[in-house]
C-alpha cells in the first residue's frame, strides 16, 4: 500500500472488525465514497505485511502506569513540600506529620492527575502491533486506510454504521495515536 502523503500528516485508520464479512463491507462503502484502492488495506493474515506502515511504539503507556507515575512524581513534590514547611514547625512531631500528608496530598492529586492524563491523552491503553497480530490470528479482520487527518476521520465517519470493535488513528512515522472507542 502506497501513500502520497507527507510524512507530518500522514496517518492511519485503524479499525478492527470481528469477521471477515463486515470488513468487506466496510471497504466496500469506502471505495463507494470514493477513496482509492491504494489508501485501503484489508488485513487478514499479517499486519506487518499487508499494512507496514503502522507501527507502534516499544513502551505502551496504560491507565494504571500513567497514574503511578503521576502519583510517585507529585507524591515527591508533596513531601519535598512537606519536608520545607518541616524546617519551619515548631515540634518535631508537627514537622514528620507535614512531611507525611505532603507525600500523602500529592500522591492522591498525582493520581487523580494520571487519571485525567489517561482520559485527555488518546495515546494510553491503544493495541501493540503484537495484539493487533493477534487479533488477525484470532479470527478478526482489520482495515486500514491512510491518508491526512480529515480523510482518516472522514473514512471513519462513512464506515461509522457498520459494526466494529474498535478504531484508532495512528500518525505514522511519529508513533502518536488517538482512540475512537467502539460503537454500537
């Protein structure tokens, strides 16, 4: 599969279908609408043959790593807080109960920060290419279509009806995606 983008926009559209018939369909309705055969791939065997242009990155970032992170960072922050306001406390007791809810605040607001990270950052909890192999191994079939932005999103908006159980976009080359949960 050929592409004629620039590497900056170029991006993938992944979308994941659970048999072969729908995905066909799915093609289908895109070549109806008139995207070209080149910016379509239906992946039934191998992702890294029949569409080598997505790639993932090495380190997935999830919901829960994202929000132990965040959590150790401002926890450290909260003590380092706490441990300041310390040298200032009039009794040693004071100044180890400072230090203690510093790091406490800061990891339940570093946590709470993870979280919203996950939500805001479509990049977390996405497929490897590994899973998405094993997806195709599993039974499922996948159809890829590159193009800029607008066409990947206007792709996806013409196979929106047809049932899938998941899409994400991929900007190639750049290893940055953002997921469009499943639709019923």
């Amino acid at each position: 599969m050929a592409s004629n983008q620039s590497t900056s926009d170029a991006k993938a559209l992944v979308t994941i279908f659970d048999n072969l018939e729908t995905a066909k369909q799915a093609v289908e309705k895109l070549h109806d609408a008139g995207f070209p055969t080149e910016k379509i791939e239906l992946v039934t065997h191998s992702i890294e043959e029949e569409a080598p242009e997505v790639t993932t990155p090495k380190v997935h970032e999830t919901t829960a790593t994202s929000m132990v992170d965040n959590a150790a960072k401002w926890s450290g922050l909260g003590a380092a807080t706490g441990l300041l306001a310390a040298v200032f406390a009039p009794f040693p007791g004071v100044g180890l109960a400072m230090i203690f809810m510093g790091g406490l605040t800061g990891a339940v607001v570093g946590g709470i920060a993870g979280l919203q990270h996950s939500l805001d950052d479509d990049s977390v909890d996405l497929p490897s290419l590994k899973e998405y192999q094993q997806l195709v191994k599993d039974g499922e079939s996948l159809v890829v279509v590159l193009g800029s932005h607008d066409e990947v999103m206007r792709a996806e908006g013409i196979i929106k009806h047809t049932y899938d159980l998941a899409s994400h976009i991929h900007k190639l080359h750049g290893h940055e995606f953002h997921e469009h949960p499943s639709r019923e």
